[in-house]
C-alpha cells in the first residue's frame, strides 16, 4: 500500500469547531484518518508560528477552525485570524505552501457533517498535491 | 526527571473495539521518555479506572496525566477532579480525545490505533510542559433570569422564587402561560389545561420575588456564571400595569379590529385588550407594528392613520383635533400639499394609496362650514413673549404650537397679508383665499399678535425685539425674491418675474399679460405661473424648460391640468436670450439642453449649440427659482451657510445667536409646505425647552417604522372600497376664472376613504381610548425602554413555534377555511375561545359531522418539512378527536397517520380508547390532497396496510402541524452565544447526562427549547433547571479559570498591538510603564492579543506556545 496518507493538524476552537468535531463522532460520520486535532479556545489564538511550526515539523496541510462569522464566543476573536490569514497564506507561499495545504473555515458546533465533509476534501486535496517539502530540502534534492 | 501516567480507556468497546489500546500503552511506554507508567483499561471513568490513576499518583509520585478517552467536553471534569483528589494540580492533566475523532469516525484499525498514537503522544510531549496553576473564585450573584415563561419557564421561575431569590421573568408576549394558555385540555387526563395552569400563572403573578417582563426580549449577554449582565429591550405596553384596573372601557371605543395572533386568527381584537379574561398580567396592552409609513413620510409627523380611523367610522371632530396636534391647516394642506403620505401608503401596493389628502381637506373644511374651531387644549397661559418673523406657514405653524404651550406670540410680517407665499405664490383655484384665512384666523383667535408691514432689520432688530421682552426668536422669513437667469435683454419691458407677478395679481396691483407669455422653469411655481396667465387672457402660454418631461420637478397632475387647459409645452430647452424691439420683449431665443444633471446627479446643464429655437412673443414669466433677500439676511450678524442661507441646525433649528431660531425655505432652500410646518413644530419645542430649561432641547427618538413592503396580514385587512375621486370643474370652465377647480369630497366619501385604511401600524393612536379611561392608565407616548440586569444564572425556556402548514399547498391551509390546525383546534375547543368552546366550521358555523386529522404535516418529512418527529402530534390528536366525540357523540373522526407513537405514561391506553371507545378510524397512510367537493371537503390518500387509494369526506380537517424552533431563535443564540443543532433547538451539555446544562456554566435550558416536548417533561425540565440554579446559588462561589493572558514585562516594548484587538476591554496602557497591562478579571482567555502580539510577549495561561509547540512535535513524531 504506497498511497500517500497526508499528516494534517487541526486547531478547532473549543466552542464551536470541536464540538462540530465531537458531534461528527457522536453521529459515527465515517472521515478519513490524516487529521489530529489540537485544541484551542479560539481561533483567534492561533498564532501563524502555530501554522509554520507544524509545517516545519512535516505536516502537510493545516486547518484552523472557527465560529462563523458574528457567533465568536470571544465576540470577534475569528475575524481577527480571518485579518491575519491573508498574510499568513502569502508568507506560506513564499515557504513553496500550495493554498490548498492551510485552510480557515468557519464550522459551527451543529455543523457535523460539514467538518466531517472539510476533512475529507482536505485530505484528497492534500494528497493530490503530494507530500510537502521544505524549500532547503527541494533544493537539496535538485542538487543530488 | 519529571514522571507522566499515561492512561488509555477502551471505553467498553467504543474505543477498544477499533484502536488498539494495549498497543498504543505499551509502545508509548517504551519508547517516550518522561513516562513512568503506561496503561489501559476497559472503563477508565468508572471509580476502578479513577483510582488507578490516584494509586499511581501517590504511589509512584506522578508530576503529570494524560489520559485518552471519551471527548474532554464529556469527561475532563471528571478526572481533574480525581487527579486533585490525590493532591495533583489539576492543570497538570492531559486529556485525549480517542472516541469521538478517531474509534467513532474511522473505519480501519490499523489507522486508528496510529491516530490514537500521535494524538496520545502530542499530550505526553505537551503536558511536561504544563504548569500547576490556581483559579480565583468569585461570588455569585444569587438572582436568576428566566426568558419565557410558558410552562417550563414558569416552573423553574416558581421554584427558584420559593427558594427565596429574586426571578426576572422575561417574556415576549403581553402574558405569560405560552403555548399551553391557548391549549383546552391536556391529555391523557383530558383535564383542563386552564385549570392546571391559571393557579400557576396568577401564583408567578403575585410572587414577591417574581419580577414579570412582558414585551420584552434579550439584546445581549455579557460576563459569565455568577454574574451576568444582560441587556433587556422592553416594548411599550402603553396602558400602565399599576394603574390600569382591567375594566375594559378602552376596548368598546377602539375603532379597529385586527386578527388576533392568541386566536390564531380565527377572530378578531381591538388593539387594546388583552388575549383571555384570566390572562396575567390582567391588565390591557397596545398592540402597536410600529409607525405607519404614511406618518413616517410625513415632514410634520401627522398621524395619518389615526384621523384616517377616525373618518372611517364618522367621528370627525376628533379626526380634525388629531390632525391639528400636528398640522394647524388641515384645509390648506388637504388642497396643496406633495403628499409623501400617499406615496408611502401600502394600500397603493394593492389598487391605489387612500385618497389621505382630500380625507384631510373635507375634515378642515367641514369645521369651517360648521363654524367648528376643533384645536387641541391650550396650556396655561405663560407670561414669556416670543416673536416670529414672517407669517408664511413655518411662522404661523411656530406662532401655534407656541400658543398651544401657552406662550404669547406676535408675528410680524413685511407684507400687508398674512400667509406668505400660501397668500401671495400660490394661485386662488388651487388655494381659495377665504379658506386660507379661516385657517390663518384660527391661529390668530387662539390669542396671536400681528403686526403687518414691519421689515425685519429695518423697523425692527434683534435688540430691538430683546428690549420688547421678546425671549425668543423665529426667524421664517421665506424666499420672496425671484432668481434671475441672467441672460442678455432680460432687462427689456415685458420680461418679468413668475413670483412678483403671482404676488402682484394677489395683492391687487396691476399685472400686465399680454397676448403671446412664455414661461421659464419647470417647476410648481411655474406651471401655477403659467395657469394663472391663462386666466389672466393670455391667448397663447408656452412653458418652456431645461428637462424632459420625465423629469420635470411640476407635479404630473399639474402639468396635465395645464394641458387640459391649453398650456403649450415645450421641453429640454435652455433660453439664450431675450429678442426686443424698441426696448420691448419681442421673442426668446433657446438652445437645445442635452441633460439637466450631471454624472454626480448635481445640477450642470449642457447644451447642443447648434440646435436652436426662436419663440414669438410679448410677455415672458421667469420661474426657475427664489431666493432670499440678501441684502436683509447678511446684515443679521448670523453665521450664514454656503449659499448665503442662514445656517441652522437640522434638528435643533437654533443659529449661531443663542434664541434664535430659524427655518422653513429661508433656512432649507425651496422646500415644501409641509416641510414649512414641520419646521414651526420643531422651533416651537426648541423655543420651549430654550425659556425653559436654557439651552438646546435634545432629539426626540422617533419610533421604528413598519416594514415598508405589504404583509399578508395587511392585505387581508383591505376593504373592498375603491379610492374615492376628487369632483373637478371641467377645463373649460376653469380656464377663465380663478375658482376653486377640486370640489371637495362628501362626508360618505370621506367615511369610505377612512375605511381603506390596512391600519399598517395596527393601534392608530387616535386617543379614543385615552379620552375614555377612567384611571388614565393611558400613556400612547410610551417609548422602548432598555433594562440592565444582572443575574448569576440564566435559564432559557423560549419553547417552540408551529410549523407552518402552508408549506404543504395540497392541504389547502389558507384556502380553504374548514382546513385547520391542531393549535387552531384547541382554540376552537376552548371555552374562552372564538366560539366559546363550540366545535364547529369556520366557513359557516355547522357542528361538523365528519372530522379528518392528517399527522405528520411537517414532522418525519426531511424533503418538505423536518426531519424529526415532533413527538406530541399523536396523542395530541387522538385527545382532539376525543373531545370532538365528546361534543358531538354521533360525529366520526378519521385519523391520517404515518405510525402511532405513543410512548409515556397512560398514553398507549389513552389511544386505544381513542380507537375502542370514541370508534376513531385509523388510516395508515399518506395524505395526497385535500380539494372541494359538492360544499365538502374531501380528503384522498392512500391505506397502506389495506393497500389502494382512499377517498374520506370531511366537514373539517384538523392538520397535526409539528412543532419547530422559534423563528428568532438566531437572535437568542447569538445574545447568549448559544449553540443550536441545525433545527435551530438549542444543544444542551449532553443528550443524555445534562439534558438541561449547556456548553455554558450558569446558562440552562428547559422545555421545549431544547427539542419537542408535551407538558410533564417540559415541567420536568423546568424543575431541573431550577435545580441547577439552585445549587450554584448553594454553593454560592465560582471559580474563575485562570487560563488568562499573562504579559512578559520584559518581552513587551509597549507597541499597544494588543490593546485594541481585545474585545474585552481587558488590556490597557500604561504610560508610567510604557507597557501593556491585562487585567485578570476581565480576560477571558480568547488569546487573540497573544497571537498577534509581535514580541511573543504575551502568553494564554495553559495554551502557551511551547505547550503548542511541544504537542505539535509529538504528534508529527
């Protein structure tokens, strides 16, 4: 079996993307199995060195998760990753991070079959683009 | 060396039976450093699984736990609770998440004890990173907010109040009882659901620890468990619940009648009344939409569908008085006005607006023919003077409402007449004079002074009026001059101004028209220039003008009028110059204007040169605009605004000289009428609070205004009554003379106008009820009001609302009136019901013989209704058609259903009695279609269990509608950030172990809210819910988490990034420091000043980013 299984961390804020997560479990909706999830209370807490860590450490894609819009529990604690993901994409871009690896979306807790459903297309995306290499290794590699 | 236990739980074989748990202790064990014991166990959360963590702990010394199970949503509590126990900090425990992420939703094993690995693995990298950390506790503020108050809110209200706290008891409606006020009995008792709940709703009435809030709903939710504050929107019931005694005088005067939501329409209710004679509170309320738009059109703010009312049922004296409240001319203004009131009308978007103006113009001229002077009361007299400057229809509306307020008026005026422009501007067939001066007398008979001929700045001056004792000024002094277009020969005999020639001809001085006029301008003041040459023999009058037609500022009806009278139009024309002969006017030359306005929609005229056109001669009417005299206006030492008008404050009227006030056209530019007297009003109230108080008056907030698009509920109110037409003189008539041309309406016709009123605003405020009531608990004033309370604990009992039956066309709800729902039902059963408790046909009062029930309208139908069942419907209808047995013992009812469920206590034996005794016929099966029949309805579905089409004629069809959420529940979650599942039911803690706890400590739910419930559960819930709050109130402390921002003072530079990110005002600046300060008690941990803290100075308290960090290396290991 050489499929490519994607390693894929999770920031879901703990009062809505986590439950949808929970509630994706309590209904048994069947995902496929490259994402860990990492707890936080708001996505607002992320912070992008969170999001170049992981990518550092050999993931390959990220998803930060949050209320929709207007539903913060911190009152507008998501807007404020949405201000900060424009930047954090193009800094990702330059670190050779295709779009489809780092994702924001906005799931609410009663949104379970929606998570499940942002999981999945994840992990496809994901695999389609391969693993993802770090630009001092790409290089490397080219040289050898 | 720090020692970690790492426990993982098989939970049974939730987990055990896809990850392999014994694999995951053991490997784990092995190969991470830091971990002193790793097992696993069949229950974990069980005490055997507890102690084995706080054996261990004390044991083998643990620094740290990590324990992989259920979701921490569920059982996070649980084991810092055993971890304390044997004296380890708590923050110093891990939980894993290996149910719900990973044994639930993945299919092969072999993946899932590798997820359950890395997860596991994060938690033991992350947690040696924890630190021990200690909350702070707080006391809780022991008064409780319970929102609705149907049975479940009245439940958890009562026991909460016996236990000695204070309620606030919010409810949206003007009663309190819910749904099940409107209910008759309740099975499977079938006792009487009035008789169960009026003991408690009178009890919660008199309860001296329930404070009742009705009309009222949640704005927003601040703070946490303990103390809230939540922000209360109050509306106005408009009759005083201390004063009001119940008596009913109110009802029998209201002259309107609107279908009544507590009867689910199968009546009707004055606005003022109260839903049933037991309700509580017992006390009468205004059902009021909000401001009709013909009202809120209006510049001056009438009340047009309160005279409209008003005329409609024949009561004219006070239809005038209500209009006088507002306007002094109802005559004047029935006869010249723009009428923005009718171009917002909601009946225009049926057939046409109500003919409002001409209504108006009979009820003033009907006080004038009687001799009637209908005026509102005049306050005590008051010694201060004040002086109005101009007597146009902004001075005279100042000098009445300042009279009205009891202040002595005088107003001067330049002019030998009275009225300003009404006198002199606009001709006698559109505004006969003798109606213009019963107006004018009327507010001189009230005790106004005049003074006539009297110029402003030059017989009389500021200081000259301050050493009259005059306090106040009104300075309405109009646009009397006419603008000139200044083109060549404009000078030559014959070329005149439209306005001095319409001022001439008033006055009686000579005017000279000749043969041939042309008119410049397209306005009012030039079609009433042009129609008055007309009558003053001109053979030929042509208007010429800049725009097209279509956008000509005349009235349409206007410009029509001309024509009918001969009026040549010639439009999009621009004059170039005035042709003479012998230093008299022989023709105009004009040049062809391609677009009045430009891009910015600014006036910027632009011609085609080449295009040019001569018109023949001897009199030329210039009327494209007034202005102000200058020469006057600049002298005043008044701050002027661009365009050399004086400037003046939109609202306020006050200048830049304290007392003095201005408005009308010489403070807004040409304006209307109606905008006139708006401006009188305003002055007046600002000349009032100015010698009362000093100073500048505040802003009256206006009420909200109804939705401007038609509702279904008001077009059902349209009467068939056609707008009424105004009798007009025929063209050949009028063109000679300056008669009156529109005749007026009769009393029927005004009475007919009246009725066609939708009553948009629902209460009219006529004042009928107000004139009536004994105690005057009447205050129609009464404006929204916001409370603030604060509450440790919040209990949410909003209930449900019915699923709308009109979703399933082929049940003909709506079309057919014998179509009925189960809630319509109830009402039809009850004594204090429409019929008094009488089953019977809404289409023609009949006992009905045959009765068909359809279940499942909207229940267990995921393609057109909901997905859930709505779990009462079925017992709900086997009681209905017991108690129509019970009327009518010889009737049959048929049953639609789908299954019968019929789970709870006495239920199953209720519906075989249903079937046995009362010889229901139960269909199994769907309903295809409802239709007519020879006067029947006839109900076709389908016997699933006999197989085959069935046909059931029915005298009356009862649809079991199901039950879904609130159609607002949105703005409840959002105020409360409560999470709802996707049928908008809020999501308690758990489904089964905190049915009434939610996501939010000190947030409960109860009843239906949380999903459909009958009456005992929903009671049951209330019950819980009170319990909860009751032991927080117990225990009376909360601890206060201390995962909080925490600032490195030596990392910070004082940038102030995260100052302004905080949503809770938690962060702030210090300038002796020149560093951020975070105040504990406001944070609430979100960590958005963390992340985007650019020194990484800032750090969430057991979310710091070395935890993050280390759980990120673990898993990616």
């Amino acid at each position: 079996m050489n499929r490519f299984e994607p390693r894929i961390i999770a920031f879901l804020c703990n009062w809505c993307s986590y439950v949808a997560a929970d509630a994706a479990g309590v209904a048994r909706l069947t995902q496929l199995p490259n994402v860990r999830v990492i707890r936080v209370n708001c996505s607002g807490m992320v912070d992008p060195s969170y999001v170049m860590k992981a990518f550092a450490d050999g993931a390959d894609g990220v998803l930060i998760g949050g209320c929709h819009p207007g539903d913060c529990h911190y009152i507008s604690g998501n807007i404020k990753t949405l201000r900060r993901s424009f930047l954090l994409k193009s800094l990702l871009r330059e670190l050779g991070v295709e779009d489809g690896r780092f994702r924001l979306e906005w799931i609410a807790a009663s949104e379970g079959p929606r998570y499940a459903k942002v999981v999945n297309e994840m992990v496809e995306e994901i695999r389609s683009l391969g693993p993802y290499v770090p630009p001092q290794r790409r290089s490397a590699k080219g040289a050898a | 060396m720090k020692k970690v236990g790492v426990y993982i739980c098989h939970c049974g074989t939730n987990i055990g039976g896809k990850v392999d748990c014994a694999r995951v202790a053991e490997e784990l064990g092995a190969e991470m450093e830091h971990v002193a014991v790793s097992r696993h166990y069949k229950y974990m959360c069980s005490e055997p699984g507890q102690k084995m963590i706080r054996d261990d702990i004390a044991e083998l010394g643990l620094d740290y736990v990590v324990e992989a199970s259920c979701s921490p949503k569920m059982h996070e509590p649980t084991f810092r609770n055993a971890v304390s126990q044997a004296g380890m900090n708590q923050y110093n425990f891990e939980m894993v998440n290996i149910r719900e992420h990973c044994s639930w939703v993945l299919e092969d094993e072999e993946a899932a004890t590798h997820k359950a690995k890395d997860l596991v693995r994060g938690a033991i990298s992350r947690v040696v990173h924890h630190q021990p950390l200690k909350g702070s506790t707080t006391s809780v503020n022991p008064k409780v907010l319970v929102l609705g108050a149907g049975i479940a809110g009245i439940t958890a209200a009562i026991k909460i109040a016996n236990a000695g706290y204070q309620v606030y008891l919010v409810e949206r409606e003007e009663i309190i009882g819910g749904k099940m006020a409107q209910f008759d009995k309740t099975f499977p008792t079938l006792d009487c659901s009035g008789c169960i709940l009026t003991p408690k709703t009178s009890e919660v009435g008199r309860h001296p620890n329930i404070e009742i809030l009705t009309k009222s709903e949640i704005m927003e939710v601040t703070g946490f468990v303990g103390n809230f504050n939540v922000r209360v929107l109050q509306k106005p019931r408009y009759v005083s619940l201390e004063t009001c005694t119940g008596c009913g005088d109110c009802e029998e005067v209201c002259p309107i009648d609107v279908s009544s939501p507590f009867e689910l329409g199968m009546t009707t209710r004055h606005p003022i009344s109260r839903p049933f004679p037991q309700a509580i509170p017992n006390k009468y309320s205004i059902m009021r939409a909000g401001m009709p738009p013909c009202q809120a059109a209006c510049p001056a703010g009438v009340n047009v569908q309160g005279y409209m009312t008003l005329a409609g049922v024949g009561r004219f004296d006070q239809a005038l008085t209500l209009i006088r409240e507002r306007m002094p001319f109802a005559s004047v203004c029935g006869r010249i006005c723009v009428r923005p009131c009718e171009d917002a009308c909601k009946r225009g978007q049926i057939d046409a607006p109500s003919a409002i103006c001409y209504t108006k113009r009979f009820l003033g001229d009907r006080d004038r023919e009687l001799g009637l002077e209908q005026n509102p009361p005049l306050k005590e007299r008051r010694e201060e003077k004040v002086a109005v400057i101009g007597s146009g229809p902004s001075g005279l509306s100042a000098a009445y409402f300042l009279t009205l307020e009891g202040y002595q008026v005088t107003i001067f005026e330049k002019l030998p007449v009275m009225g300003g422009m009404l006198a002199v501007g606009i001709p006698d067939y559109r505004l006969p004079r003798d109606v213009l001066d019963h107006e004018i007398r009327n507010v001189l008979n009230m005790g106004v002074q005049v003074k006539t001929g009297v110029t402003f700045g030059k017989d009389i001056t500021f200081d000259s009026l301050d050493q009259d004792g005059f306090k106040a000024v009104y300075l309405a002094t109009g646009l009397h001059v006419n603008r000139r277009l200044n083109v060549e020969g404009e000078d030559l005999d014959g070329v005149g101004g439209g306005v001095e020639m319409l001022r001439n001809y008033t006055l009686g001085e000579e005017v000279k028209i000749g043969k041939t006029a042309v008119v410049i301008g397209g306005g009012n003041v030039a079609l009433d220039v042009a129609r008055s040459a007309i009558r003053l023999g001109a053979e030929t009058v042509v208007l010429a003008c800049l725009e097209s037609r279509e956008e000509m500022p005349a009235w349409e009806r206007e410009i029509e009028e001309g024509l009918e009278e001969g009026l040549i139009l010639h439009n999009s024309w621009g004059p170039t110059r005035f042709l003479g002969e012998n230093g008299k006017i022989s023709g105009v030359e004009f040049k062809r204007c391609t677009s009045v306005f430009d891009e910015s929609g600014r006036f910027n005229p632009a011609y085609d040169e080449s295009e040019c056109m001569e018109l023949k001669c001897d009199t030329v009417l210039v009327a494209i605009g007034q202005s102000s005299d200058g020469d006057i206006i600049g002298g005043l030492g008044l701050e002027l605004a661009p365009g050399g008008r004086i400037a003046a404050d939109p609202d306020t009227l006050a200048t830049s000289r304290p007392g003095v006030f201005c408005g009308g056209d010489g403070m807004l530019g040409p304006a209307t009428f109606v905008q006139a007297v708006s401006h009188g009003r305003q002055a007046a109230l600002s000349i009032h609070h100015y010698i009362e108080h000093g100073g500048l008056r505040p802003v009256e907030m206006k009420e909200r205004p109804v939705d401007k698009d038609l509702k279904e509920s008001e077009r059902v109110r349209a009467k068939p009554v056609e707008r009424g037409r105004m009798p007009m003189l025929a063209p050949e008539e009028r063109k000679h003379s300056f008669d009156a041309i529109e005749l007026g309406f009769t009393e029927e016709m005004a009475k007919a106008e009246g009725q066609r009123c939708l009553s948009c605003g629902i209460c009219c405020q006529c004042g009928e009820c107000v004139r009536k009531c004994g105690p005057q608990a009447i205050d129609l004033s009464e404006k929204e009001k916001i409370r603030d309370l604060d509450v440790g604990a919040i209990v949410v009992a909003t209930g449900v609302d019915i699923f709308d039956a009109k979703q399933y066309p082929e049940y003909g709800f709506g079309k057919y009136p014998d179509v009925i729902t189960n809630l319509q039902f109830e009402r039809l059963c009850n004594a204090s019901g429409p019929t008094s408790g009488r089953v019977v046909r809404p289409s023609n009062g009949e006992v009905p013989q045959s009765v068909v029930f359809i279940q499942c309208v909207g229940s267990r139908d995921p393609a057109k209704g909901k997905e859930y069942c709505s779990k009462v419907c079925c017992m709900v209808s086997a009681k209905q058609l017991s108690i129509f047995k019970h009327h009518n013992p010889d009737g049959q009812a048929y049953v639609f259903y789908i299954d019968n469920r019929t789970g709870g206590k006495g239920y199953e034996e209720f519906l075989r009695r249903a079937i046995e005794e009362e010889n229901a016929q139960y269909i199994r099966g769907r309903v295809a279609k409802v239709f007519e029949e020879g006067g029947r309805l006839v109900v076709r579905g389908e016997n699933s269990l006999a197989g085959g089409p069935v046909e059931v004629e029915a005298d009356l069809v009862v649809l079991a509608t199901g039950l879904t959420a609130q159609q607002d529940y949105m703005n409840v979650s959002r105020a409360l950030n409560l999470a709802t599942d996707k049928n908008g039911f809020f999501i308690e803690l758990h489904p089964k172990l905190g049915p009434v706890e939610t996501s939010l400590s000190g947030i409960y739910l109860a009843g239906a809210a949380q999903g459909p419930k009958d009456i005992p559960e929903s009671v049951a819930q209330g019950g819980a819910a009170a319990g909860e709050v009751l032991t927080l109130f117990s225990i009376g402390q909360v601890e206060i988490e201390p995962t909080t921002a925490q600032l490195n003072e030596r990392l910070c530079t004082g940038c102030k990034t995260c100052e302004g990110l905080c949503a809770y005002d938690a962060i702030s600046f210090s300038e002796q420091t020149k560093l951020a300060v975070i105040n504990a008690a406001l944070c609430q941990g979100c960590g958005t000043c963390a992340a985007a803290c650019p020194a990484a100075a800032i750090a969430v308290a057991h979310y710091t980013p070395d935890q993050i960090f280390a759980q990120i290396e673990g898993i990616l290991a």
